[in-house]
C-alpha cells in the first residue's frame, strides 16, 4: 500500500481565525510568534524575529509594533468597561473600593494577554502580509494542491 501521506505537509495550517488566536505568522499560519507560553511571566513579552516556518520577519518595518499600544489601550478600556458593567450587575449598591477590587486585578492578570493579542491584531490587521498556501505547504509553485 503506497504511503500516501509523503506529499503532505507535516500540519495543516489554521484558519484564519484559528492563526491569530494561537499567535501564528500570517504568512504559513504555522510558525509561532511568540517564544514562550503567554503566562510565563519572566518571558511573556520575548517575540520570535522572525517565522520559525517560513522566515518571515515578524516586524515588518522598525518601530512597527508601536502601533500595538493603541491597540492595547482598546483592550484597556474594554477591561474597564466590563468592570464596570460587572460590578454594576453583581453588586447590589458598589462602592470605589468594588470598581478597583475588579478592575485592577482584571488589568493585571489580564496585560499579558492584552500585550501578546495587540501585536497580533497589529500585524493581521497592518503589517501587509497576505496567507500564501504555498509557503504554508497547501500548493505546489503552479498554485496546484499538493
Ligand atoms: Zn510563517
């Protein structure tokens, strides 16, 4: 029985949204740009340069991800909201104390995640890179599925 699964490539890459919740390259949707997991807090901020699939070169321009702030600022004020609205809805008459009880704690635990996902939006959404199968190992040169 011939072995079919030669020609394959070794994964199949993600959708589109499934690559930017797991931090994978726009390109391959494969190569991971983040190096270590989003709590490890001594290196949660370490981002690869560069594609460990395809070599795309994760900062497309110097100082791209700079952009990545007002992003993070939107998440900020998203997080704020919600703490609002929560205490709003749980606390029958909320005092100062309840606001930043929620609030700060909700920022803090959730800045590693604010920091990873706005340079990602930043990259999907302004850093110009298209999903290409064929770098990604889904087509041949021609453009025919492998
Ligand atoms: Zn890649």
């Amino acid at each position: 029985m011939p072995n079919v699964s030669l020609n394959r490539p070794a994964a199949r890459p993600l959708s589109l949204w499934g690559a930017i919740a797991g931090a994978k390259c726009p390109r391959c949707r494969q190569g991971a740009m983040f190096a270590a997991p989003a709590y490890h807090l001594a290196r949660f901020t370490d981002m690869n340069p560069h594609c460990p699939h395809c070599q795309l070169r994760f900062e497309v321009e110097p100082g791209f991800f700079y952009g990545a702030m007002y992003v993070s600022y939107a998440f900020g004020v998203a997080t704020f909201v919600a703490g609002l609205v929560a205490v709003n809805v749980l606390v029958a008459k909320p005092v100062l104390q309840h606001y930043l009880g929620v609030i700060i704690p909700a920022l803090v635990l959730l800045a590693p995640l604010s920091f990873r996902y706005s340079r990602v939006l930043m990259l999907y959404g302004f850093g110009g890179v298209k999903f290409d199968p064929q770098v990604a190992g889904l087509t041949t040169k021609g453009g025919n599925p492998i």
